[in-house]
C-alpha cells in the first residue's frame, strides 16, 4: 500500500513537471538573469548578483551537462531561444522541484508515520500550481526549495534516530541535514531560516538529552560537540568551498568588477588592474585616480563644464563617473607649492597621514575646491567645484587627508589605503550622495562636501598612481587571499540587497496579501502562450483554514490539560501525533514567513514558497487528523464509509481544482479574462488576478 | 523621600533656562500651541502627552501666538515656559518613587530600591529629557505606573488567600488602573504598546498558572475571571484610546497646516482652510462642472496638466506620443482645474435641469486652461514603460485618433449613492476605448515634466492608486466670453449641506493615515544612531546649542550607569542559564526564595527589556538615542536587582562578615563613581554655561560623541 501510493505519487509528479516543459520556448520572467548568470559559469567570466553562488552553479552545471555553450544572450523575457539548448537547464531545475513531492511525503511520514498523512501532504505540493509553475523555470527557486525540503527531511530523520545516538545513520543524517542546510544558504540568503528552524530543534533535543539524569553530563557535552561538528563546522567549511569554487571558476573579467574594490578587481583577467603595476606609496606631484570605496562607488571626476546658473556657484562641474577616462586624473600637490615636475631632480616627498594636499585637475588644471553653497540635489551638503587657473586657486581648495586608521604620519599608499578629505576651512569631507545629476551633469553623480564628517561614503581609494620616479611594484601585492574575497563578495552581496528598496509610491508586493492568493505574477506575458505564476486557491485557500484549525486544537487541547480534562487514550494518541508534527511545521512556517514584514526590502510573491512548504505539510497532517476523528463522532455503521468518502471528496477537489486551473501552468492562448469569451472568464474569482 | 526630594530639585532646577527652543520642543511645543488655537494638526504619534503639555501651557496662560520656527529661537514672554516644561519634569521626577514602589514590590530590600531610584535619579539622559517638553518622560511615568499597578494586582493573586481578594476593590483598583495606565502610555507613543503588552502578558501567565491552573475553581469561575481581565485590558484600554482621540478631535476644528495629509471630506470638517473654499460648492457633478481631481490615498495630488508635450524621444531611446503632459501635481494651480461634459455635448454651460453624472456614464474632461481632452492611448508612459501612456489630446495628423471618453466609476456608491458628489465620491476613471483605469504611478518626471508625478493608464484596475475625488468644484457659468448670464446660475447652486462628518469616520481616517503615513524625512540626520549602539552609548543627539558660547545641551546618558548596567543584563543572562541547567540536572543552587525572586525578576524586567528594545531592530526608520529610554529604564531596575542577587549570593558562599562588608563598600565605591560621572557630564545636562572649547573637549571621553565646538 505504502508503495503503491508513493510510486503513484512519484509518476504524477513526473508527469505534471515535465509536461510541456520546453513550453513556451522563449524566456520566461526571470529565466534573463539565472540563465545568463548560469552561462557565466560556462565561459568564466566574473559577474554580481545579490544571491549567493550555488543555484547558479547548478544551472551551469545543468547547461554544461546538456552541452550548451553559453553563447545565448538572455538579453530579456519573451526572446526566442531558437536553436539554443535550454531543456537541459530547464530539466535540471524541473528535477530539482519535481523532488519537493516525494520528499513532503517522507517528512510527513517520518513526522507521523501515518500514510494517509502523507499522502496528503503529498498531494498538495503535487497539486498547487504555484509550485509547480515556480519549479519548471530556469530560476533559483527549484534549487533553494529543494534545499529547504531536504534539510527538512533530514533532520526529521535524524530525530528519529535519537535512540540510536552515535550509529552510522544518525552520523550520516546528521551530517546530511548540515549539507542541505549549506545548499539552502548557498543558494538564496533566505535558506537561512531553515537553519533556524534546524537550531531550535537541535537546542530542543540537547534539552531533553539534558534532562536524562541517567546520563551524565559529559553525554550530554558529547551530543552537543557531534552537533557542533555537523551542524556548525562541517556546513561553515562546505559554504566557504562553494564560494572557492566560485572564485575559481569565473576568473575572467566580466559584468560584475565595478561593484568590487580596486584590489578585487587585480584577480581578473581581462580587468586592466590585472598584472598592472604602480608605485607602492604616494609622493608629491604623482597622477592619480581616486576611486569612492562605498560598493559601486566611481572614479573622482572632472570636466570642461560648467554647473549651470542657478546650481550654486558658476564653476567647473565635479562628479563622479564610473568609467575610465582622462577626466579622471588628478595631481597632488602640497597645499603651498606648485606641482613639482616629474623630471625634476628635488627630493621625493611622500604624502602622509594628515598632510594638507591640493588636488589639480589634470586636463583643466583647476583645484579640487569646495565654499559654503549648497551642493546640486543634496541641499545640505556643500557644493564641490573645480576652481582657480592653470593650477593657482585660493584657500578654499585645501584640504586635509585623513587615512582611515591610519598612524601619524603613515605614507599614503595605493590601493592599500582608504582615506577621507576633509576641507580645511569648512570641516566637511569630500564625498559622493550616489544620485545622479540631471542633464547638465551628463547623469553622472553628484560629488559633495558633507558636514557629517562620519559619512561612511566619503572613503577614497588610490586606485592608479603614475609616477615615474619611484619604482612600479607589481598589482599583484595587493592581491587579497580567499579570505579577504569571501568577506567581501558578502559586503558585496548585503549591501546590494539593502539597495533593493521599492522607490516611493511604487506598488509592491506586501507579505499580507500572500497567504491569502491575493495576486500573481506574470511569466510570460507577451504574444502567445501566457504563464501565470499564481497558487491552486482551494489549497492556499484551505491551509489558512487548517492552520487556523490547528491553532484551535491547541489551544483548546492546552486549556483541558490545564484543566485536568481526560480524553480517551485513543484520541488522545491522534492528537498528540498530529499537534506535535503541526509543532514544528508551524514554526518552520513562520520562521519562513514572519520575518517577511520586517524587511525593507523589495519583496515579490514568489518569496512565500518556502512557507508555503510547511503550511502544505501542515494542512496533510491536519487533513489526515480530521478524516480519522470526524468519522468516529458518526454511529459505529457508516464510520467506514463516512470516511471513504471524506477521503474521496478531498482528494477529487484538490485535482478537480488542479485541473480547473492548469492553464495557468500549462499556458493560456485565449485572451484577457476579463472578456467573456475567453476560456479563463469564469476563473478569476479574485478581481485582483490579472490572466 | 530623601530621593524624590532630590529628584523635584534636579529636575526643577533652571527649569526655564535655556529660554529658547530645544531640539523636539519645536514640535512639541507648535503642536501645544496649535490645541490652543484650536487648529487641527497631523503628527503620526497619538495625542496625549501633547495634550497635557498644551493643559500645562493653558493654565500658564498660553496663547499659541509663538511661531516654534528652528531650534534655538528664543522664547518671548507669551510662552510659559516654566509651565510647559513643569508637565515632563514632574513626571520625570515622578518615576524615582516609581521605581522605588516597583522595586520593593519585587520583594528587594529598601536598600535595593533605593539603589534603583538612584540608578534613574543621577542618569544624565533621563535627568535631561525629563528637563524639557518631551514626550519620554511622561510615557516612563505611564508605563511605570501602569507596570507597578499590575505588579500590586499580581501580589493579590498570588497571596494566601488570592480567593477572599478576587472581585475585591482593590483588586478592581489595581487591575483598572494598570490597565488604563498602560493604555495612556500607549497614548502617549505607539511604543507605549509594549509596556501594554507586557502587562498583558503578565496578567495573562498568572491567569494561565493561578486561575486555569486551579482545579478548586469551578468552570463558571474561571469564565468570571477570564471575563474580567478580558474586559480590564481590551475594553477599558479601547475606551481610554478612543476618549484620548475624541478629545483630539473635538478640540482641533480648525484648518490648519497639515490638512492636507488629510482626505477632503476630513479637510472639509474643520472649519476654515477648505471648508471656506468649499463653502457654497455645487454638491452634485453635472455636464459643465469644473473640478480639481485630487488622488485620494496616499500622498496628495491633483490631477494637472499644462501646455507643454511629452519629449518626442525619451532618454532611454522610447517614442512617446508626443501629445500634451498630464501629471499630478503637488500643490494648488490654475492648471488643475478640468471641466467634465458628456461626449455628444458641445455647449458647456451648466443650465437647469441640471445634467448629473452618475456612476457607469461616460464622461469627456477638458482641461480648462489648455482646452485639450484628457486622452489615454497604447503607448508605453514615460517613466513606467509597462503602463499606458495619459495625454492630452494633440491631432498631429499621424493617423492617431482621439480616444477620449473615459467612464466614470464610483467606488463607494453604497454610501453615497450612484450621482458623482463632489468630496465624498471616490471615482476611478476608465479608459473606454482600453479599460485601464487612469493612475497615480508614484514615479516622478524627470527635467522635461518639471518633476511632477507620472500619471498612466493601469491594467490594474482595482487599486487605491487609481482612485479620484472632486475637491474644488463650481459650475461654468457662460458658453464664451461674450455670454454672460451669471446671475441666472447663481440661483440654481445647490446650497451646500455642511459636510459632517461623524466621530468615528474621522477617528477611523486619522488611525490608518498615522499607520500608514510616515511623515518623517529626516534620513541623512546627523545624530541617528543603531540599537546596537544604545547598548555601548555609541553617540548622543545635540539638542541646542547657545549663540554666545560653546555652551550646549547633549542628550547622553551617565555613561558609567550605562556601561554597568549593559554588564548586568550580560550576567543576569548567565546566571539564569546557568540556573536552569543546573535545575535540569536536579541540582539547585540557591534557596528557593531566592530563585522565586529571581525568575520573577526575570519575568517582568528582563522581558520588559526585550519588549522594549528587539522591535527597534525590526523598524525602519530612523532611530535616535531617546528611542532607548523605556528599554533602558528596565534595564536600570535589572541592574539594581541584580547587585541584591549577587550580594545574596556573596553571603550564600563566604560565611565571613568581611566579604559582606567587602560588597557594600563596592557598591558605594561604585554609587560616588556614578555621582561623579554625573557631576562631570551635568553641564551638558543643563546647558550650564559658558563653556570653551577645552572643557567641552575634555568631556569628549569617546571619539564617537560629536559635541558642537563653535567658539573657541
């Protein structure tokens, strides 16, 4: 019996996720970026994006596997592939979601051992069409949720052989559950509730281990030292060797340098920093090219324009500019002197730690100057200028170089440093807002002097320094070792998330309208076949009302505890087996989905899959609860056939509905719903779904 | 006594100097003035201590004739001050004894709660916020009252013969209390809410433990009390919240400056501002009504246009239309006024029999200045591509006709009924020819649209961004220039019913316009801070500064009291983990009095910390040191009661008298340690003055705080 239905489940899976998996044969949402960042891998080029590297491995891997060769350009949804090899990438990731049904089936089976559980859990992973739409496509969400269901499922394993402790099984799922909960970081940073979720549930075990007085403590100690290894040690090894790999991989220049410090970028080949060379320290008279530290941050820029009338003072524009160019040389000079000659025969100075330096704009040879106006869009800070004539200008163009944690009188040296300048007469430091200058400023950023001297984006760096008096050490100096990299792909990577903010006034996808199916999402949108990602509304509709059920029974099964109210032992038993799973998944479902409000993040529908997860599982337990207990409220005569029919009146919804809705998976042709004539009018049952 | 004595005269002392306006008190102080004119603002904090501050400001004869423009503007002598900053230093001095009553009722010595007293009573940060017209210091004494209330309610449950007091008096007296304490300090600030919730909390886990867990009491019983506390902290709290802001908006009737976050039939309520525009303003929407359409949620708009086209090519390389500009516009102009007809209509005067629009008609606008129709079209709108683009109507003779007729839809027609009402119809306009409905995007135009915001034709129909209303309305009164026949139309306005709006529906708007609007934009401030900085005392906030001298007021905390109490909260954690371990294994260490005491502690302390701090981590906005204050005051008493524990705990392993002697004198050490540093930073306190540099420089103990140096 127990076969039967997971093999039955297991073809109806595969039958649903490969249907017309190569349907609709263009690039579906955002198949643009994770099947571009996937070719990456392929050709080695080094790009950025927010999430971590492993789901796009995966689909590199995929590709490879099906011997693409990366040569599509992904440029936007609705392109054709044509020719190109795509299923491969597709099936890969089409696997890894079609594993989410077997594997809900196992945790719930594990959880409860009870079949029709199971078997119900089952069902509505394998019936929603959220999920299944969201797990057909080149996407990060297959990988990420596979990730969480396994880590699930192994540490559900795992408890079960807490009376086994030490033996090879409870090692091997131990260790299992660190090696998923690694994938599911590795490929979105959101993996890391399931890692929550797998922590209580370890400090809960420790706890009753704990307790055992039998025991002593040093057992204790022991079980804990085991989890450390394979829950802490073992999966921090795992994650920093995925993103070796990574580092490794894409080792040409690509897409991603800019967002990367100047010392990052000497690792690429292709990049120019690769196998250049500089003077190590800084002197009096050197050309430089200073570079904004902040993430993305662009080169000190100058040009021959103006800043229009009405813009604070009327002199020469200072931006910054995030390309190479000739505008971007600056000499530096001491604050009293002329820029001494290249060629000259003086002495060397080197500029220090605290040293009042004038900065003269190479091709216009004005000073870097900055007075008590407003700056161009941030009005409270001051404007920057480029000021004065063949080099001469006046007090206001001094300014004083603090090197960040620097000693007294340290050489300023390249790369190496980061240091602020701060004006000497107005006390404010040289910095750059990031906002772009309109029309006039060419849509570069504007460049101010802020009164807040802590700004944390008034940090400079010298990233070119030509001087032909002091000797050229190779780039390679300043080469980062992995570690370095791996810290700051992750500074990479979080300040790029914090960025993701939903711009004023721009509708957005709130947390509140996802439990409830309030809205999809549109994968393919244009001519021909439409996919749109929405979940099966009866099972959506219906885990909201079993949680709320759950909720209930605990309450209510609390107070008569508490009250000292006995129920028979049989009932009791189907209580505690199902409010002890639904324990636990209801938790794992709000560790997923609470921390969803408190981010100021931009936020998409799909983000609720993973707590859909649990609230699926939850709903089969619940499910599975219901159908064993309302029968026996019924006469001893039709309890059997009562629940048949409970069973049978369950599951044919779920797959009437399933069927109701496959278009959206499968692909509409008709038009807009909300003309009668189309195949889908009657199905919007919420105004807001947009098919 | 000795202690409240002492805080009366710390917190009295120069109460009226500086004479000029410090750091919030410029809103405080304008809101207090502005109850006393009777003028309706919006602040997104609820109104109770701004009450009491503008009662204060009342008695002390406050006219609200003081313009609160910058901080640092010297009062004159129509401002009683005095009064006013009364109202914050009374509560502030209030919360000693506070403490004290809270402390010893945690079962601690007096010493102890002498010990807490003097922890909040020489804190530099609660001495100077509770010196001048700030809300902290009244929310501490709400919160505090309430917390003690409820401590004293618990005692009751929790005495011998909790049966003899249940239903008693004093057992109403302080179940009511607490809960209507804890909802004033609600009242004050919305994080007053969790003081509330802590209270709830507790009340409800002796609830759990003393009455559910009590099988002597029968069912009924158990309803009774569930009743009761249900009834003591939601409906009492429901009723105190609701009267705070029947207050509020009983008194304001006035229009005043922030009407305009309002929704116009809220604006057309308050006497003067709109109400005097509105006044006499057709009711009805008819053929020939001329309209400002102003985007009712969200930030205010209105519907505008101007005689200036879509760039021919975008910067981003798109094609537009190349027809008139339609935005929404941020403030009042000639240029909003549109006038509505029916499609197959030419003439434009209004005449009776008045020809009403109601829901599901089709309507035309024109825009009055320029005379072009409202027009929507399939093309991609300027600054959000995936929406249509909204003209006005320009025939360049390319082949693109004019599709201009638009459907009016009232959304709430239940309550108002099918005709287009000025005010009080919620509209959306649809696009006949496409069905997109015309909307606000919330992206702003770049140069070429003067950076007004994009208005486009939404797919999306059903959503608050496509909603409308008719703000100013009159009808055209002549076909041209040349016909004039105004006095024949004159008679046939409608007069205008004044627009009443009930209690609740305004009570109802201003709850979700001050949830949903934040009206703050101070990103980039100087002196924001990160929780995780409050625990280190990273930086202060620099409340005022005086012209003449460095002289200057510094919100920061007693950094020794701070530091120490940090470290206390650090091993009270220990030690309650250490303590349930070892009771896990069966082994316990202390007497159990004193782990009674100590879990006990735990409950209301320490998770009234947590309370008060973990959702500041959670927020978005921008924080400063003053946010820290509540958390911080349960952190003190944490701290007051671990130095008893640890006292315990010295006599517990040394039998010697020595070592018993040796704790006090550390203690004592450490009090004058905190009365020195409190000595040193008092200056900053009170913006005692004059000050140099070098004296504020040496108070500069760490790199972080930023002190204003502006003389020498």
């Amino acid at each position: 019996m127990w076969w039967t239905l997971f093999g039955l489940i297991l073809i109806a899976t595969a039958a649903t996720r490969f249907y017309k998996l190569d349907q609709p044969d263009h690039i579906c949402w955002d198949e643009t970026h994770f099947g571009k960042f996937g070719g990456y891998y392929i050709n080695r080029t080094f790009f950025f994006d927010v999430h971590p590297p492993l789901g796009k491995m995966l689909i590199g891997l995929f590709g490879y596997l099906d011997g693409y060769n990366a040569t599509f350009a992904f440029e936007k949804p609705g392109d054709k592939y044509e020719d190109y090899p795509y299923m491969g990438m597709r099936a890969g990731c089409a696997i890894m979601g079609a594993l989410l049904v077997p594997l809900s089936f196992l945790t719930v089976w594990e959880m409860t051992f009870s079949l029709s559980a199971a078997t119900f859990a089952g069902i509505s992973i394998l019936l929603d069409h959220g999920m299944l739409t969201l797990n057909r496509y080149i996407l990060l969400d297959p990988p990420l949720l596979f990730f969480i269901s396994a880590s699930v499922y192994a540490t559900v394993k795992f408890h079960n052989q807490r009376d086994r402790a030490f033996s090879f099984p409870w090692w091997f799922w131990l260790s299992a559950t660190g090696a998923m909960l690694v994938g599911s970081v590795a490929v979105k940073f959101v993996g890391v509730f399931v890692v929550f979720l797998v922590g209580f549930r370890a400090i809960a075990d420790l706890w009753e281990i704990l307790g055992d007085l039998s025991r002593p403590v040093s057992y204790t100690v022991k079980h804990f030292m085991a989890r450390a290894l394979c829950l802490i040690a073992f999966p921090v090894v795992l994650y920093m060797g995925i993103f070796y790999i990574h580092l490794q991989v894409l080792y040409l220049s690509g897409p991603g340098d800019g967002y990367f410090s100047s010392a990052f970028q000497t690792h690429l080949e292709g990049n120019f920093l690769h196998n250049a060379s500089t003077p190590r320290e800084v002197a009096y008279g050197s050309l430089l090219t200073l570079k904004n530290s902040v993430t993305g941050g662009g080169y000190l820029h100058s040009h021959m324009h103006l800043y229009p009338a009405g813009v604070g003072a009327k002199q020469q524009q200072v931006t910054t500019y995030s390309h190479k160019d000739g505008n971007n040389r600056w000499f530096i000079k001491k604050f009293n002197k002329p820029t001494p000659l290249w060629n000259s025969s003086d002495p060397i100075e080197l500029v220090r730690n605290g040293d009042l330096i004038r900065l003269e704009h190479r091709p216009t040879r004005r000073n870097l100057h900055s007075h008590k106006e407003p700056a161009p869009v941030s009005r409270k800070h001051y404007q920057v200028t480029g000021y004065g004539e063949n080099g001469t200008g006046d007090a206001n163009d001094v300014w004083r170089l603090v090197i960040e944690s620097g000693a007294e009188n340290e050489p300023l040296e390249t790369m190496r440093h980061k240091f602020k300048l701060v004006h000497y007469l107005q006390n404010c430091v040289l910095s750059t807002t990031k906002k772009t200058l309109p029309k006039w400023g060419y849509e570069q950023q504007e460049v101010t002097c802020n009164p807040n001297l802590r700004d944390g984006a008034a940090v400079w760096n010298v990233e070119d320094n030509r001087f032909p008096r002091l000797p050229n050490v190779s780039f390679s100096a300043y080469k980062l070792n992995f570690l370095q990299r791996f810290l700051e792909a992750h500074a990479v990577m979080f300040s790029g998330n914090a960025g993701l903010k939903p711009k004023d006034g721009e509708l957005t996808s709130r947390p509140w309208m996802w439990p409830i199916n309030l809205r999809g999402q549109f994968f393919s949108a244009g001519e021909g076949v439409k996919i749109y990602l929405l979940g099966n509304p009866i099972i959506w509709w219906s885990n909201l009302v079993f949680m709320g059920f759950y909720l209930t029974l605990f309450a209510v099964k609390s107070i008569r505890d508490r009250r000292g109210i006995i129920s028979s032992p049989q009932q009791l038993a189907l209580q505690e087996r199902a409010l002890s799973a639904c324990g636990w998944l209801y938790i794992g479902w709000l560790l997923h989905y609470v921390p969803f409000w408190g981010m100021g993040r931009i936020l998409y529908f799909h983000h609720y899959f993973p707590a859909l997860l649990f609230s699926s599982m939850m709903s089969g337990v619940v499910i599975d609860y219901l159908v064993e207990s309302i029968p026996e409220l019924l006469p001893s005569g039709i309890r059997n056939s009562a629940y048949h029919m409970l069973v049978g009146v369950i599951v044919s919804a779920l797959f009437y509905s399933f069927y109701l809705f496959a278009p959206l998976t499968y692909g509409m042709s008709s038009g807009p719903s909300t003309e009668p004539n189309s195949t889908m009018h009657g199905m919007r049952w919420l105004e807001t779904w947009e098919f | 006594m000795l202690l409240f004595g002492v805080a009366l005269a710390t917190r009295f002392y120069a109460l009226d100097q500086p004479n000029s306006i410090v750091f919030d008190e410029l809103h405080y102080g304008r809101y207090a003035g502005l109850y006393q004119k009777q003028t309706f603002f919006f602040d997104s904090h609820p109104p109770l201590g701004k009450q009491l501050l503008a009662l204060a400001g009342y008695l002390g004869g406050f006219q609200g004739d003081f313009k609160f423009d910058k901080i640092g503007s010297s009062y004159n002598a129509s401002v009683p001050v005095f009064a006013m900053r009364s109202v914050p230093a009374l509560t502030g001095s209030l919360l000693i004894p506070l403490v004290y009553m809270i402390m010893l009722q945690l079962n601690y010595s007096q010493w102890t709660a002498a010990l807490a007293g003097f922890l909040f009573l020489f804190d530099n940060a609660l001495l100077t916020q509770s010196h001048y017209m700030l809300m902290e210091p009244i929310l501490l004494f709400f919160a505090m009252s309430g917390v003690l209330c409820v401590l004293k309610f618990r005692a009751l449950e929790r005495s011998g013969n909790a049966q003899a007091h249940s239903y008693s008096l004093r057992w109403w007296g302080w179940l009511l209390s607490g809960a209507i304490f804890l909802t004033c300090a609600l009242c004050v600030k919305y994080v007053g809410v969790y003081s509330y919730l802590l209270g709830l909390a507790l009340v409800g886990h002796d609830f759990w433990e003393k009455v559910l867990g009590n099988l002597s009491l029968s069912k009924k019983q158990v309803f009774g009390h569930a009743c009761a506390r249900f009834f003591a902290f939601f409906m009492v709290p429901l009723m105190v919240y609701v009267g705070v802001f029947y207050i509020h908006l009983s008194t304001l009737v006035n229009a005043g400056p922030h009407d305009s976050a309002m929704s116009s039939a809220f604006q057309a309520s308050l006497e003067g501002g709109l109400s005097s525009i509105v006044r006499g303003q057709p009711l009805e929407v008819v053929h020939g009504s001329q309209v400002t359409l102003r985007h009712a949620h969200g930030s205010p708009c209105w519907l505008h246009s101007h005689a200036a086209n879509y760039p021919v090519k975008y910067a981003d390389k798109r094609g537009s239309s190349h027809q008139q500009q339609v935005t929404c516009y941020v403030a009042k102009d000639i240029n909003n006024w549109w006038i509505i007809k029916r499609p197959n209509r030419t003439d434009l005067a209004v005449a009776a029999p008045l020809d009403r629009i109601s829901h599901g008609e089709e309507v035309q606008l024109v825009h009055g200045i320029t005379g072009r129709n409202l027009n929507s079209h399939n093309v991609a709108a300027p600054a959000s591509p995936t929406k249509q683009e909204v003209s006005c109507y320009v025939d360049h003779n390319v082949s693109m006709p004019a599709q201009d007729v638009w459907r009016v839809e009232i959304t709430n027609r239940e309550e108002i009924g099918d005709v287009w009402h000025a005010l009080e119809s919620m509209v959306r306009l649809i696009h006949v020819n496409t069905s997109v409905a015309l909307a606000f995007s919330g992206r702003l135009l770049p140069e070429w649209g003067h950076n007004q915001h994009e208005i486009v034709g939404d797919v999306m129909v059903n959503q608050p961004n496509t909603i409308f209303n008719v703000e100013e309305h009159r009808y055209t009164r002549n076909e041209d220039e040349k016909d004039r026949q105004l006095e024949l139309m004159t008679t046939d306005f409608i007069p205008l019913e004044p627009v009443v709006m009930g209690f609740w529906e305004k009570f109802f708007e201003l709850q979700i316009r001050m949830l949903f609007i934040s009206n703050e934009n101070v990103q980039n401030h100087m002196y924001t801070s990160s929780p995780w900085e409050w625990l280190v005392l990273t930086r202060g906030i620099a409340y005022w500064v005086s012209p003449e001298s460095n002289a200057q007021i510094h919100l920061l905390g007693n950094i020794f009291v701070w530091y120490s109490a940090t470290v206390a909260l650090g091993v009270y954690c220990s030690l309650l983990i250490f303590y349930l371990l070892r009771q896990r294994r069966q082994c316990y260490d202390i007497h159990e009095e004193a782990w009674n005491q100590f879990r006990t502690t735990g409950e209301v302390l320490l998770v009234g910390y947590v309370f008060h701090f973990l959702p500041y981590f959670f927020v978005d906005h921008t924080l400063f040191l003053h946010h820290y204050l509540p958390a911080l005051a349960f952190k003190l008493l944490l701290n007051a009661a671990l130095v008893e524990h640890l006292y315990y705990l010295t006599r517990l392993v040394f039998a010697k008298q020595f070592f018993n002697w040796m704790c006090i004198l550390i203690v004592l050490t450490w009090m004058s340690g905190i009365l020195m540093v409190f000595n040193k930073f008092l200056p900053l306190s009170y913006g005692l003055g004059p000050m140099n540099a070098s004296q504020i420089l040496d108070l500069k103990l760490r790199e972080t705080w930023d002190f204003i140096v502006h003389k020498p």
